[in-house]
C-alpha cells in the first residue's frame, strides 16, 4: 500500500485528493494546523478513528512554518509521495498579510524540499504552483511563458516553483511543478469569488439576502473543475521523470460572465444585486489568465471532463441546499450566520 502525505488536506484540494488516492487504495496522512474548533469538514466523511483497523486517512498536527517538526513528520511517515498544496491561498489577503503568505508559500515548500533531502526519503513531491505566477504575462499562458507576479501571493508561489526545480537539478529530487489555473467547486472556501457568487445568489433567491458585492468584474479567468484537477496533480508523479505542467481548460470567462450565469440560472438579473465594493479590488490586477495545456494532454493524457456550465449548476445546487436548510432554521425561529448553523 502507498502512502501519500498531504499538505492542505482540509482544503478543497486536499480533499478531492484524498478522495481520489483512497480510491487508488493508498493510505493518507494529512497536515493540520492545531486550533481550538475543528476544520475538517471537507474530509470528516473520509476519516476513521485511527483505532479502526480499517482506517486509511491519519491526521497530523503541524506548520508549514515549522521545519523541524516537518522533518519528524517525513522521517516517521516515510511516504512515497507528498503533495504540498498547504498555503495562505487567498490572493487579495495576500496583499494584507504579505510576510505571513511569503513565509507560508513560499519558505514553507523549501522547508519540506529540505525535510526529503535531510531524511533521505525516496518521495516523490508535488508542488502546487499557480497560474496567478504568470501575471501579467499576455494569454494564452504556458509552460515557457515567463512568470510576471502581480501580487505577494504569485511573488511567493514563483519562489516556491523556482526552489522546486533547483532541488530537483541540484539534488535529483523527484519533484513535479502542477501549474494549476483556476480551478473550483462546492467545497471552495466562501470568500474565493466563484463560490462567494453562488453562495449570495441562491441566498437571494430564497430572500435571505439582497446584495452581493464585489471588486472587479472585467478579470478573466480560466476557470476548471477542482474534482478533475486531482487527477492531473497525481499523473505527474506516475511519470517516468519529473517535469512541470500548466493544468488548465483552455477556456477564459469574465467575472462578470460567472456572475450573470448563475443568476440567469436562478431566475435573477445579476444586475440588480451585485454591486462593487472598492475594498475587494487589489492594489495590482491580473487581467486575463488562459492556460495551454497541451503539453499535460499529450504528456499526461489528461483532459478536463466537467465544462464550465456543468461546474456552474454543481455549484449552485450545492448552495441551493445549504441556502434552502438556512431558510428552514430562519422561518423555525433559529438565529444563523450565514453559513446554515442556527446558534
């Protein structure tokens, strides 16, 4: 049985992956960070107690910040593969918090290249780069496209993907950069501005809210399904050498776009209900992402199954429900927050 070790097991990504390597059969261990309230959700159903002789997901306390504790971890794990998808992921507070998302995602990779070369562990290692690193860089973006950050969040993830493939020259690490664009789905943290869209529009819907605000709706992204992703973050580390791809759907569609969909989808003219809130724009814009992903497609043999409009109707069904049980609390009496917990 292989086993994976996963940074940011309990974020979107994380938990598809996890999904996606338990149906492969290997065994997970995951990285958590220590908090007084649990922020597992999006892996609880996969989770066993460990005295459950079939559990095959095993948690772990830990900080991308702390490289001693990060070597234990690897030495005692000893996995075959690592996928650090661990980051202060969110761009726009990247820009707010610039020395915590430098330290995290970008020195945080370097301390996990170090734990394998100072263990000695033949792992093979996933790094999750972004396309946010090709900035302003004229679309279509691909693997020989050259990076122009345009915030502390890309800054740190072109240091992360640098650092990768100089431990890979230097030392002859099995190390693989996943340049991912944009990619999406239910479980996508609420204040990423797809799910954010979907979330306010089903709650307008069932009159739980009036509006929704935003910062700049002319930025296009390309947008794919998280679920279809995993998939590709897997296959690089199958290859016979390491190698760095950009994973992405070919397609680029404007916020704005996003936001007219799913409103039309729901009956409501977007242009009612969302309005700009200069707060939620960045200091510096990215204006067009659209990757090239040939190289993963004839390399990899990986394509994209879920389209943009089938991403769009999970994502509002999904809310839908959550929106529809908030509603039932509302009209039985409960006080909620928002997020359907009556309290």
């Amino acid at each position: 049985m292989k086993k994976a070790f996963i940074t940011g097991i309990t974020g979107q990504d994380g938990s598809y992956l996890a999904e996606f390597l338990l149906a492969k059969g290997y065994e997970i261990h995951g990285l958590i960070r220590r908090a007084s309230t649990f922020n597992t959700d999006r892996i609880d159903h996969l989770y066993k107690d460990f005295h459950d002789p079939q559990a095959r997901v095993y948690l772990h306390y830990g900080d991308l910040t702390v490289s001693g504790h990060l070597t234990d971890l690897l030495h005692e794990i000893r996995p075959d593969e690592i996928y650090h998808l661990g980051a202060q992921s969110h761009v726009r507070v990247s820009f707010d918090m610039p020395e915590y998302t430098g330290d995290v995602s970008g020195l945080g990779t370097l301390r996990l290249l170090e734990a394998i070369r100072k263990t000695e562990i033949k792992a093979r290692f996933y790094q999750a780069s972004s396309s946010e690193m090709f900035g302003a860089a004229p679309p279509p973006q691909g693997e020989a496209t050259p990076f122009q950050p345009r915030s502390p969040y890309a800054a740190a993830k072109a240091y992360a993907h640098y650092i990768v493939r100089n431990y890979r020259d230097a030392y002859r690490l099995f190390a693989a950069n996943g340049i991912l664009f944009n990619h999406e789905s239910p479980r996508r943290g609420e204040t990423f501005v797809t799910r954010k869209i979907t979330r306010a529009a089903t709650r307008i819907k069932l009159g739980l809210q009036e509006k929704l605000y935003l910062g700049n709706l002319e930025a296009k992204r390309d947008w794919g399904f998280a679920g279809d992703y995993v998939e590709a973050m897997w296959l690089m580390l199958q290859q016979d050498r390491p190698d760095d791809y950009v994973i992405a759907t070919g397609e680029t569609h404007s916020v704005r776009e996003f936001a007219e969909k799913v409103f039309a989808k729901l009956d409501l003219d977007y242009r009612r209900h969302v309005e700009i809130d200069p707060r939620y724009l960045r200091p510096t814009e990215v204006d067009v992402l659209l990757g090239d992903a040939t190289k993963a497609r004839k390399t990899l043999g990986w394509s994209p199954k879920v389209g943009f409009d089938e991403l769009i109707e999970m994502m509002i069904a999904a809310d839908m429900e959550t929106a529809g049980k908030e509603k039932t609390l509302l009209d039985a009496g409960y006080a909620c927050n928002g997020r359907g917990a009556g309290f």
